[in-house]
C-alpha cells in the first residue's frame, strides 16, 4: 500500500507542477487566470458526478472493476484529445503580439516618453521597502 501511495504521490505531483505551464502554453499568460477558473470547474464538475456514476455502475453491474476500466478509458480519451491540440493550435492562425512597451493603440511609444533607468530603479526601491 505505501509503494502504490508513493508513485500515486509522485504521479499527481508532476501532474499538478505541469498545469500552470501548460495552460500558459494554451491560452497565454494574459488569460490565465480565467483558464485556471474553467478548469477547477470542470475538475470539480467531474469529480460531484463521476462518484454517483461510479456507484451506479457498481449497482448495476455489482463489480468495481467496469468503474475502474470506465474511469482509465475517460482519462485516456481526454489524453488522446489533448494529443490534437498542437494541430488545431497551427491550422489557426495567431494575431501577432503586442510589444511589450506598447500602450493601449497597439504604438511603442518614443523613446523620450520611457522613464529613465534611474527612476525605475529609484520606484523599485521605494517598493521594496515598503
């Protein structure tokens, strides 16, 4: 029971340490706070009815074992999905990104307008102070 406990351990924790990189990697980092919320709601959607469903099919069939093979088959479709993702991500095309500097027309603005090196550094500070 402890080994099978290990490698359940060690399973969900590369699990879970992948998430957040690989919903960056889907949706961007601007959106993933809101992908992060989808997707602890479906996790907890899942999780409310696939334990009723697990025991209904226990009723019905009076073994654990369909409920088990059902649960791995779920698992394995929605690897398989995710297998496709990369394809449809090619086929549409990306809007170009925004530079990092730009304002809200899409414009880097000049140079003049950029805080110096000495401010910035000087805001940093005061920041980390406080």
């Amino acid at each position: 029971m402890v080994v099978s406990c290990a490698f359940f351990g060690l399973g969900i924790a590369g699990f879970i340490a992948v998430t957040s990189i690989l919903l960056v990697d889907l949706v961007g980092l601007e959106k993933l706070t809101n992908a992060f919320g989808l997707m602890i709601l479906f996790r907890g959607s899942a999780s409310m009815i696939g334990t009723p469903v697990a025991g209904a099919v226990f009723d019905a069939t009076g073994n654990y074992d369909v409920s088990f093979y059902l649960a791995g088959a779920m698992i394995t479709f929605t690897g398989v999905l995710h297998m496709f993702v990369p394809l449809l991500r090619r086929r549409k095309p990306s809007a170009p990104a925004k530079p990092v500097d730009a304002n809200e027309n899409g414009t880097v603005p000049e140079e003049s307008s950029l805080l110096p090196l000495s401010e910035v550094l000087k805001v940093e500070e005061a920041v980390s102070v406080v």
